[in-house]
C-alpha cells in the first residue's frame, strides 16, 4: 500500500515538473523576440524578461541603449560570454540590423527616424556597430569592400547584373541565403532571400568590413594575452601594425596574420623609410573618434593631429600643425606613392587647405573626420573628386 502511494506520488510529481518544464519552454518560445513600444528602455525590457542589460544588448547588437519604437529585439535567456571576435561582430551587427525589420524605406535616408534606402541602412547598421565608414552609395560600398568567399552575418550582400557587373542593391547578410534589405519590392525594411526571383537572377558577391584575422583590444588585454590567445608571438604582432612600444589602447584594431586586411599598400612603392610602418600603425587607430585640435588618440584627433601622432610614434620628426601647415612644407606631386599626404580644400566652408590624410596607394587614403572618426576612404568618391587639391611628398624630416 505504502509502494504504490509513494509510486503515485512520484508519477504526480514528474508531470509537475513535466508541465513546468514544457510551460517554460513555451513562454521561452513565445517571448524570443520583442517588439519596442513608447517608452521602453534597455532596462525596462532587461527587467521585464529578467535578464542583464548587458545580455540584451549584446544579443542584438545595439551600439548603446537607445532604442526605436517599433524595434525587434531578439531575447536570448542563455547566455555565454565569448572572445571578442570579428564572427561574433558580425553577428551582433546581422542582428542589429534585423532590428529595424519594418521601419519604412525611403530614398536618400539613413536613419530609423527618418527611414532608410539600400545604402542608408548599411551606412547606418555599420556605423553604428563602430565599423567606421563613409555614407555612399551601394556601387561606393561595392567599391570599398573587401572580397571574401565565405560571407557570415554582418557581411554586406551586392547584387550585380550578370553582364555588365553594374551595382543594383545590397544588404546586410545574416546567414543562411537571407539578408536584411530595404529596396526592391517592399516599402519597409525586410529579410529577404537570394533564392527569390528578383534577387536570383543577379549575380550575388559578398563584401566584408569585419575581417576574420584582425583583433580589437580590449579592456585590460596585453600583447602577452593576445598572443597567447592566438598562437602568434609578441614581437610577430607587434611588428605587423608597427607598434612602437609594448603598450596598447583599447579600441586597436590589431593585425594578426601575415596578409594586410585592407592591402592597398601591398605592392606600393613607399615614399620614404618608414612609410609602411606608418600606414600599418594608422591601421591599429581605425575608428578612434575625432576631436579638433587634439592630437592623443585616447582623447581624439583632428585631420593633422592624426597625422602628427602616428609619424611622431614611428619616429618621424615633424612639427604640429594644421593640415595648412603640412601642406605649405611639403613639395606638390603629381604620382604619390605610398605614406605621401594628400591635401583638400574647402571642407568646412573655406577656401583654404582644411584636411589631410595619408595616402595607401590604388586610389585610397586613411584620415579622421568627425562623424566617422578614423577611416579609409577612396579619392574617386564626387565628395573627395570635389575637394582635392594635391599630393605633398613626404620627407624623413619635416621639421
């Protein structure tokens, strides 16, 4: 008798714990993804699912805790704290962009207030996620990409025609032939896939801004953990971004394998010495914020304070000045090779020489401006096209 109540007992208390568990899992389900209404905060959603701010930004991707009515955010109530990797970026921005599912197109926007074109949400979803870049058009992102044969979330999708390789939109790749998109066919921003009609009859070609290979540091890292992470020695990473001293900034994007990520200067004749090891050590600064007057990258650095910091780190004499100052110093080329200077006029409604940057070879340069920070750009771009002035060759002494 004693058996079979405690037996009955037993088999009550396993469907308990059975319909608990089965009830969990369907409020799990149920609550994947949130949709942002008035009012709501990163906390208040945090709070509302009982987990950490710092989870749900970090599932979704999302640059700080603004947030947009109307906004999918994905709820994940397991997480695992990972390296900090470019796989792991580019998932956060694939997410980050899935987020605006719904927000309304429209051309020549960029952002969720006002809405979006195909190039608008790729300016905004990247620039956001701190991969610092120009606001172009999709054939200017097809132009500034890097080529990559295994595309993963975060990668940017062109669509081209098949014949003339014309640019006619592009997305944000999330993985699993479906990217984020806000063009042909739809008044909002959707997922769609290349396996649609429209879409398959382009030739597809994926481009990378968050390379596998390259390390952004971290609070707290050293080059001694660095390398031990990666199976790559001190002095082997310090020598492929040129690093003058052992010491790192958080926000350096390092260099760990042997090929350049962004290989304009490979196969570039150097205008001086010194002049790869500039570029490699300007690299390390992409995405360090703007600041005028300053020269300090853990501050910020205007257009010529960016060019002192890294030539006086390389051991490169040369006199603080403003980009007027580079200029007047330097003899005027015609065929700049690379770690020349190229000067622009009138960037800030005056006719004087008002910026600079360093050239890469194959029509690029690295500079800093201020919604961007630092960053690459290509001269052939109208706004660039418009403003050019010269090249101005590099001397090992500028003083």
């Amino acid at each position: 008798m004693g058996k079979r109540i405690l037996g009955s007992m037993l088999l009550l208390l396993l469907g308990m714990v059975s319909l608990t568990f089965l009830f969990g899992l369907k409020v799990e389900a149920a609550d994947r993804v949130h949709t942002v209404s008035s009012q709501e905060t990163v906390e208040s959603i945090a709070a509302t699912y009982n987990i950490s701010v710092e989870q749900l930004m970090k599932s979704n991707g999302l640059p700080d805790g603004k947030l947009y009515r109307g906004q999918k955010l994905i709820i994940q109530t397991a997480y695992t704290p990972s390296i900090y990797q470019w796989t792991e970026r580019g998932k956060q921005i694939g997410n980050y962009a899935k987020s605006f599912t719904g927000f309304k197109k429209k051309a020549g926007e960029e952002t969720p207030k006002k809405g979006f074109d195909s190039s608008g949400l790729i300016y905004w979803v990247l620039s956001r996620q701190n991969v610092p870049i120009d606001r172009m058009s999709v054939a200017g992102y097809y132009k500034e990409g890097m080529d990559t044969d295994t595309p993963k979330a975060g990668d940017v999708i062109f669509f081209l025609e098949k014949e003339s390789s014309k640019v006619v939109t592009a997305g944000i790749y999330i993985g699993g032939n479906q990217f984020v998109h806000c063009g042909y066919g739809a008044e909002t921003v959707q997922v769609r896939s290349i396996t649609e009609k429209y879409f398959a009859q382009y030739q597809a070609v994926y481009k990378t801004y968050t390379p596998k290979g390259e390390h952004v540091v971290q609070n707290d890292e050293t080059l001694k953990s660095i390398s031990d992470n990666y199976g790559v020695s001190v002095d082997t990473i310090k020598k492929r971004n040129a690093l003058p001293t052992d010491s790192l900034m958080q926000g350096q994007y390092l260099q760990i394998y042997s090929s350049p990520l962004y290989p304009f200067y490979a196969n570039q004749e150097a205008s001086y010495d010194k002049a790869y090891d500039v570029i490699k050590y300007a690299y390390t600064l992409r995405g360090f914020t703007y600041v005028f007057g300053e020269y300090d990258p853990m501050i910020g650095m205007d257009c010529s304070g960016f060019i002192y910091w890294v030539m006086k780190e390389q051991g490169i004499s040369v006199k603080r000045g403003s980009a007027s100052d580079f200029y007047s110093l330097l003899p005027k080329l015609t065929y700049p090779k690379a770690g020349d200077l190229v000067f622009f006029r009138d960037t800030n409604l005056s006719q004087e020489i008002t910026h600079v940057g360093i050239y890469l070879g194959d029509g690029r340069f690295i500079h800093t401006t201020k919604n961007t920070g630092v960053h690459i750009s290509d001269l052939t771009s109208n706004y660039f096209t418009q403003k050019f002035e010269s090249f101005g060759q590099v001397q090992n002494n500028m003083d």
